[in-house]
C-alpha cells in the first residue's frame, strides 16, 4: 500500500509543479523591457521618426504619431519570455486603410459597406515585438479595404498586412 501512496503523491507533487508556472509566475511589466521614454519607430519602408512609450493606469502604451502608414496607439503586453513583448493597438487614422468617404456614397464612390466602414476604423493593430540588441521589431498586423480592380462599384475585399515594424531608443539631440 505505501508503494501506491507514493505513487500518488509523486504523481500530485509533478502536477501541482507543472501548473505552477502558469499560477504563480513571476510578474513581468513591460517597463522592465522598454522603460517609459522618448523612442524612434519606423514601419516599412519609412525612416525613424519620433514615438514614445508611457504609463497610463499602471498600464504601458506606445504611441506612434508619424512616421509610416499608421499612426496608432497600442498597450505593451509581457509575455514569459524576457525579449518578448506583445502590442495590441487601435488605429488613430483609419482614413488611410479604411473607406473615409459619407454613408451615402459608401459602396458606390468608396469601397466597403457602412458596417465594413466602422468596422475597419475599429480593426486592432498587432505585433509581436523581440528584442535584438537595443531594438525591438516585429511584424505589424492589420487590413485595408480595397474595391475591386481598383473600383468600390465592382465591390470590394479586406486585403491583409504585415509590415516591419521597429522600435529603438530615440538618438540624444546635438
């Protein structure tokens, strides 16, 4: 019988220690990886331009104002991995992905529908950010509307996009 005893306990101990992790990990902010401060963020193509990251409600956010195709604000998540941080953002210009045109002309003179229109605006912007050196990247994950062969008439698609994304300390003015 104490053999069978063993066993459970040996069998509860592994599962109580293979949940653990997940119960009581250690907290990770993203502050301990990208501190608050003035920073550059490029996307694409598009050179570094200024962005910074803040703390709002013990929270910690990215704001990107120029610089790219986007301009967007996102929270910086931690993940368990200590060169890993995750940013689900909101976009801060939809106009440029999505249809901007009036309700009335939406379909017509402009790709979408009036759903699709609000929708779009409301999409999330992702990324998974790793740290290389004193950078971060990652690929920034949205959609745009397009119509049909270049015609909001013929009808119209949500078209997927990754682009670079790169986040680096921003460079001490002269």
């Amino acid at each position: 019988m104490k053999p069978l005893i063993t066993l459970m306990g040996l069998l509860a101990l592994a599962a109580a220690a293979h949940a653990a992790p997940y119960e009581n990990g250690t907290k990770h902010t993203p502050g301990d990886r990208m501190p608050p401060g003035d920073y550059e963020c490029s996307q694409g193509i598009y050179k570094f331009k200024p962005c910074r990251v803040f703390v709002q409600d013990e929270q910690y956010f990215i704001e990107v104002k120029e610089g790219g195709r986007l301009q967007f604000m996102g929270q910086l998540l931690p993940t368990d991995e200590k060169n890993q941080l995750i940013l689900r953002g909101e976009l801060q210009n939809p106009g440029e992905l999505c249809p901007t045109c009036p309700d009335e002309q939406v379909g017509t003179e402009c790709a979408g529908s009036v759903a699709e229109k609000a929708t779009c605006a409301a999409q999330p912007v992702m990324a998974n950010l790793r740290k290389q050196g004193k950078q971060w990247s990652g690929d920034l994950i949205y959609y745009l509307v397009r119509g049909v062969d270049g015609r909001a008439d013929k009808g119209w698609y949500r078209l997927g996009i990754t682009e670079k994304f790169k986040v680096r300390p921003a460079r001490k003015k002269k």
